[in-house]
C-alpha cells in the first residue's frame, strides 16, 4: 500500500486550498459530504496567504473586496461562511477608495453607483449622456449575470452578448472624449486589461463590484483561509498541508483518487481541482483524456503576473491612508497589453494595510506591479534556494526601479524604510502553481467566448474544476465559482437561498 490514508474513503477531495477550494469544501461538507482538501504549501490560502517577514505581516494578493455594504453581494456571501465572525473589514474611504494618477492627473474614485455619477458629470459636463450609457451597461450586464446577483441561472454557461464584446472598443464607441476613456477604464489594474482581448462582462462585473462599496482586511488576508479552516473542520472534513497532489489515479477508465509527491494515496468518488487548468492536465497520464482537450487547456493564454515590493517601515511615521493609490506614469490604463520590459516600471498600486493597533500609521506597505513571466524564465527550474546572485541582483535592481518611481509620488517614504523584500512571477507560481504565476489565471477573449472559457465540469466525469480560472477572479469571482462547481453536488436554488437568508 502506497499510502497512509488508502484505506479512508472520502466523498470529495479538493486538490489546492485556494479561495475557491476551501469554499467548496465547507460548503460540500455542510451538506453531509466527507470532504479532503490537499494542499502543497506550508500555508493555505493560495493568493490569500500572507507571510510574515521581520515581524510585520504581509498580504500577498488581496489588498481590498468590493460589494460588502449589507445587503449586498459578497455581504451575504461573507455572512454564510461566516467570514464577519472575528474578521473585521475597514470601509475604504467613501469620497475616494482609489486614487489613480493617470499621466499626471489625479481622479479619486467615490464609493456608490450615485456617487460615482454625479463625481463623473461634474469632471466631464460635456459627457453627462456618454456616463449616462456607461452607467446603463454596466448595470444592465451586472443584472443579465443572475449569478452574480445570487439567483439562479438558467444554466451554468450560456453565452452572453458582453462575452463577446471587447471592453475598450465598448468604451470607446460610449465616447470620443479621451481622458474620459481612461477613467472609465481606470480600474484595469484588478483585472489585468488587456485591450485586445478583454470582454465587457469582466470590465463591467469588476467595476460594479469595487464601486457599489470596498472594504479592506483589518490586519493580514490569512484570517479569510484560517476561518474557512475552521469551518471546513466543524463540518468533519480535514485540510492537510504539504501534500503536492502530482498524479490522478485512475481505475480503468474511472478518476478514483489522487497520489502525492510524497507517495501517499487518497480515495475519492469525486476529485475538484482549485488549480491551473493547463496543471491539472499535467497530472493525468497520457490517454487518459482526449488529446485536444488536453492540449486547449494546457496551451491557455494567461493573465500577466506581477513584481511585488514589501517595504517595511519605521514606526509611527507614515500616514494610514483610506485608499489605494493607482499610478499610471502615461495617460493610459490598458497599458498590461503593450507592456515593455525596456520601460518598466510605468505603473504601481500601493496598498496602505489597515492594522492594529495603531491604526492612523502604518508600519509596512505593499506595491505590486505588472512584470511578464518571461523575465525570470532562466531561473524557472531550479529550486528557489538555487537561483543564485544573479536572480538576487535581478530582485535589487527591480526594487531599486520601483521604488524610484514610488518616492517620485511619496518622498517622504525615502528616509522611513528599514528594510524590504520582494515577490517575483516565480514566488507567484508557487504560490498557486500556475505555470506562468498569472495574476489572474486564464485571460477571457472576446473574439474567442468559448474557447477562453473553463467550465466547471471536464471530460473526465467525477473531475470538476473551481477556481479563478472559471468565470472571473477575485475574491467575488472565485466565490461564484465555488457556487457554480457546488452546484454539480448539490441544489443549486436552495442554496443560493440559504446564502440569500444568511
Ligand atoms: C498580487 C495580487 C493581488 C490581488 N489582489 C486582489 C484584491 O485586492 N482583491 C481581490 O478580490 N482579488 C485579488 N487578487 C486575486 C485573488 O487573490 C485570486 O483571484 C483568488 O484568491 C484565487 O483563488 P483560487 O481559489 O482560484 O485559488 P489560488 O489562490 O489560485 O490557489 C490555488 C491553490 O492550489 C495550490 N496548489 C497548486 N498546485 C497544487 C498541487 N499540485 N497539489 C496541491 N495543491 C496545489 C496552491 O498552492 C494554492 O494554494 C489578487 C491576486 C494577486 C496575485
């Protein structure tokens, strides 16, 4: 017998304890199946985890959540996981949660659709229609989305119109006013935009979701995984660390359970993978699975990953502000798909951590970057304590960049730093094995609807997929997701409505 567990029986097994998986697992473990979530850091979490690096503790990808006011969507989300109890979430600053210098201009963004209306007419009087029109879309793709307003869809996947539209050329043919197309736009950051590509139905589900209202964590993004953990553990089911799932088991021709990098074996009579389409194939052995399937999934274009900065600074001396600061060096947001190393860095987002227990200063930041995979390529095989001096002058030198053009906006920040690391797409890999350390996993295409989809069931019948990779990202996104895979084992409506009355 190969492994420890071969003998155990489990309804479910989860492979990855992502946002998304440990949903799934509480959810599924609420509704009497015995559930295992295998995952193969050290920490659970996925973008979701944070590190702690000369005692401050950093978040590693989810500085903000939208859509958090009562009543509203990831509210009664958060409320039926139980994610308010012993989490607290600050309210960004209503007359502007982000603040973005486009090419030298400032806008800060206010919180409510109202709000956000009458803080566009009076910048732009000439445009009141164009906003108008803008406003009408992105509420009425938001409402065509039943899913994303918690009601039941009519199926899982059903090709909508803002699918196949692309984001920019829809903003463009709102209006020929260009600064008013870069404001529109000016959220691309979370979405990774890519001008080219991107439909409408991610430009419009983001913006609504970030501007109906946005919160930040108090303190570290861990405790979203750690509660989710408790949850998962009061239903009976069990999460275990470092165990790297590296093969599919398969009995003929059924899935029937996972092998780990360590040897050991699990049983299973459903397998959910939280990971990487394309990684996922990579763990079924050839015939398995027919060959073109394999090969669109593996061959997925993905969203770019990122440089993040971790600055650590002295106490009591920079300002908490309420809101994220958005720079763009040129007049121009989409900037993800015309991206050129030889210009980097042409963008930041700073993220001012809400902490105790001094809550007016902060004591660490955390500024992330677009950077592309590519630049780090000759390091990815080897382990990371084996990159050498040469991939540690490649982390100096990228810091030393970015930061220059941060203390062009903060110079105050210049004397007050004491210390600093950094995460490059290769800490990003491994921190969700994605093959590329994308941002976002897989990048949706307007001109390809369907092909850039992921849907939850695969071609293997007891496989199903959840994740960032389905529908959308983000904390909203892949809460959707953990529904819609949910919805494979269990009644769709009855839970939506347990959720509805949480
Ligand atoms: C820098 C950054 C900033 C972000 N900021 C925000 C934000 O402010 N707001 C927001 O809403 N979203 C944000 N996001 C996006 C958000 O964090 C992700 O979309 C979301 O957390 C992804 O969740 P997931 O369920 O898809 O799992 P993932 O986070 O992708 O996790 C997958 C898990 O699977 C594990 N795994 C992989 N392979 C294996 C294997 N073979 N065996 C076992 N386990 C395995 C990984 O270790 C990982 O724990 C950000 C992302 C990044 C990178």
């Amino acid at each position: 017998m190969a492994g420890i567990e071969a003998e155990i029986p489990y309804n479910v097994i989860i492979i990855g304890s992502g946002l998304a998986g440990l949903q799934c697992a509480v959810i599924l473990g609420r509704k009497g199946y015995r559930v295992l979530v295998l995952e193969k850091n050290e920490h659970i979490g996925g973008t979701l985890q944070s590190f702690d690096y000369k005692g401050v503790s950093f978040s590693t990808g989810m500085h903000y959540v939208g859509s958090l006011d009562e009543g509203q969507v990831l509210n009664r989300i958060f409320r039926y996981f139980n994610l308010f109890d012993g989490i607290r979430y600050k309210r960004l600053d209503e007359h502007g949660f982000d603040v973005f210098n486009i090419g030298g201009k400032k806008y800060a963004f206010p919180m409510g659709w109202p709000a956000f209306e009458n803080y566009l007419k009076a910048l732009f009087p000439e445009e009141t229609t164009a906003i108008q029109n803008y406003i009408n879309a992105v509420e009425s793709t938001v409402c065509g989305q039943e899913i994303f307003n918690l009601e039941n869809p009519a199926a899982t996947y059903v090709e909508k119109p803002s699918q196949s539209i692309n984001a920019w050329d829809f903003i463009c043919n709102l209006t020929q006013n260009a600064e008013l197309r870069q404001v529109f736009s000016a959220l691309n950051f979370v979405y990774a935009g890519d001008r080219n590509r991107t439909p409408w139905y991610v430009h419009a589900l983001i913006n609504h979701y970030f501007i109906s209202s946005s919160y930040r964590v108090v303190g570290a993004s861990n405790q979203i995984p750690q509660r989710l953990y408790q949850e998962i553990e009061k239903t009976g089911g069990r999460v275990l660390t470092m165990q790297k799932v590296t093969q599919l088991l398969f009995n003929e021709d059924h899935l029937s359970g996972v092998r780990c990098a360590d040897g050991n074996e699990f049983k299973a009579e459903m397998i959910i993978s939280n990971i990487h389409p394309g990684s996922t194939m990579n763990l079924i052995e050839p015939g398995k699975i027919k060959k073109s399937y394999r090969n669109r999934l593996e061959q997925k274009t993905d969203t770019l990953s990122c440089f993040a900065l971790y600055l650590k600074l002295k106490p009591g001396k920079f300002r908490y502000q309420n809101f994220n600061y958005n720079f763009y060096l040129q007049p121009d947001v989409w900037y993800a798909s015309s991206y050129d190393e030889r210009l980097w860095p042409e963008h930041f987002f700073l993220h001012f951590p809400a902490d105790e227990p001094n809550p007016q200063w902060v004591d660490h930041l955390s500024i992330v970057t677009y950077m592309s995979f590519e630049e780090v390529s000759m390091w990815k095989d080897l382990p990371s304590n084996a990159r050498g001096i040469g991939y540690k002058q490649f982390k100096k030198e990228k810091a030393e960049k970015l930061l220059a053009l941060v203390l062009l906006q903060f110079p105050e920040l210049e004397n007050l730093i004491t210390d600093y690391t950094t995460a490059t797409p290769l800490t990003f890999r491994e921190y969700v094995g994605s093959p590329t350390g994308s941002m976002y996993g897989t990048l949706r295409d307007y001109k390809f609807p369907l092909a850039s989809y992921v849907g939850v069931r695969t071609k293997i019948h007891n496989l199903y997929f959840t994740g960032q990779n389905l529908n959308l990202h983000g904390v909203m996104g892949v809460s959707i997701s953990a529904l819609l895979t949910c919805a494979e084992f269990v009644d769709l409506p009855e839970l939506l409505n347990e959720i509805n009355d949480s």
